[in-house]
C-alpha cells in the first residue's frame, strides 16, 4: 500500500509536473499566437495601407491626368474657336472693306459721271455763246449745210434752221450752193424753212444750239447736223480722253478738246 501510494503520489507529481509543463506550453503558444496574430494584424494592416497608398497615388495621377486630358481638350476647344472666331472676324474685316471699296468706287464714278455732265453741260452753253457770235459762226453753220449735202447727194433739200439763223442762212446760200456744185459737178434746190426751236434752258422743252437739218424726199430722209448733234458724236467719240484729260485735273483743256471736236 506505501509502494502504491508513493507510486500514487510518484505518479501524481509526475503528473502535476507534466501538467504544469503543459499548461506553460499551453500559455506561450497563446502568447505566441497572439504575437503571431498581432504580427498578422500589422502586416495585413500595412498592405492595406500600401495598397492603399498605392490606389491613392494611382487615383491621384489618373485625377491628374484626366484633368490635364480635360485642360488640354478645352485648350484645343478654346483655341480652335478662337481661330474659327479670327477668321471669321478676318472674313468679315474683308467683306466691310470690300463693301467700302465699292461704295468708294461707286461715290468715284457717280462724282466723274457728274463732272462729265457738267462738262458736257459746260459744252453745250458754249455753243449756245457761239451761235451768238456771227463771225465765228457764220463759217461754221456754211461748214455745216455743206457737209450735210455732200452727205444727202439730193437734187432737192429743205435745210431747216432756227427763226433767229434764218437770215443768216439765206446770206451764204448761194455761196453754199456754187461751192457744191464745184465739189460735185451737180446742181441742187434748196429751199430753207425755220421750224428748229431756239435754244432752251429747260431739259422738258425743245432746244437746238444752232446748226441745221436737211430734209430730203418728202421727208422720207433727214440729216441732224445741228450743233446738238455734233455735240453730242463728240461726246461719245471724245469721251474716253476726255474722262482722262479731265480726271487728270485739266477740265479746261477737256471742255476745249471737246469743243473742237464739234467743228468740222
């Protein structure tokens, strides 16, 4: 009975010890576990908070970048408007001053046609002022009448003039008449009637400056060669040079030129 129980109590110390061992291993794995488990914790803790840090950073530069992309597209937009807009101002710029150059011009060429009518204006009552003066005249209004019956080649014509030329007609007739037949060996009638209108003033009114119109054949066939009529071929003939000469700042040597254009 000692033996058993000293191997009771042998077996218990034993047993005590084992126990104690135990529950020390026991104690430090829970030690370790938790330090493991801490380790664990920090670890995971700290990839996490790098890839954390990671998706932040990579957030950061996609943010940056999408908003530099942004910046630059609206850059581009703006600058691409801003050129749309100049040149839309430039063609704009160009089509005022193209619409101005042409209203220039038009205000350049209204104010010459209103020089040339004035000229011609000028013209006409210089031939109004000659027809006044019988010594220039009279070999004029001769030049005329005969002319105008080289050009008619008709055995009878009525010159027809104005009241106030009559008288003056009927003094160099015949001489007009022996100067035909010596240009052209044939004899002529003529008879003269005064049925042209005096000079007038008022553009609603007949009006003749001077000079003379030959009727011929009943009158089937008349020749204008009054002053008016000259005048006017002059113009027409005599305009081109007449537009420089005058545009040239030489209107009185225009006027003059178109004046001698009249006579014969």
């Amino acid at each position: 009975c000692i033996r058993d129980r000293v191997s009771t109590q042998s077996t218990g110390s034993k047993g005590c010890i084992l126990l104690s061992k135990r529950k020390f291993s026991l104690k430090m794995n829970d030690q370790e576990a938790r330090q493991r488990i801490d380790n664990m914790v920090q670890f995971i803790r700290k990839d996490a908070q790098d890839n954390a840090n990671k998706i932040n950073v990579k957030a950061s530069d996609e943010v940056n970048q999408e908003k530099d992309r942004v910046i630059q597209a609206q850059k581009q937009k703006i600058t691409t408007e801003f050129e749309k807009r100049e040149k839309q101002v430039e063609v704009q710029k160009k089509i005022a001053y193209s619409n101005e150059l042409n209203k220039s011009r038009l205000r350049i060429l209204k104010a010459r046609e209103e020089s040339i009518k004035y000229l011609y204006q000028q013209a006409k009552e210089k031939l109004v002022e000659l027809s006044k003066d019988h010594e220039k005249y009279k070999p004029l209004l001769k030049k005329l009448i005969l002319q105008g019956l080289i050009k008619l080649s008709e055995p009878t014509v009525i010159v027809r003039v104005r009241p106030e030329d009559k008288q003056l007609v009927e003094s160099i007739i015949e001489d007009v008449k022996k100067e035909y037949s010596e240009k052209t060996s044939l004899n002529i009638t003529l008879s003269i009637d005064d049925k042209l209108p005096s000079a007038n003033s008022d553009p609603s009114k007949p009006s003749c400056s001077g000079g003379v119109v030959f009727s011929a054949k009943g009158g089937r066939i008349m020749v204008n060669n009054t002053l008016d009529a000259r005048l006017e071929l002059a113009y027409t003939v005599s305009l081109p040079h007449v537009r420089k000469i005058l545009f040239a700042n030489n209107a009185g040597k225009g006027k003059g030129k178109l004046l001698s254009l009249i006579h014969i």
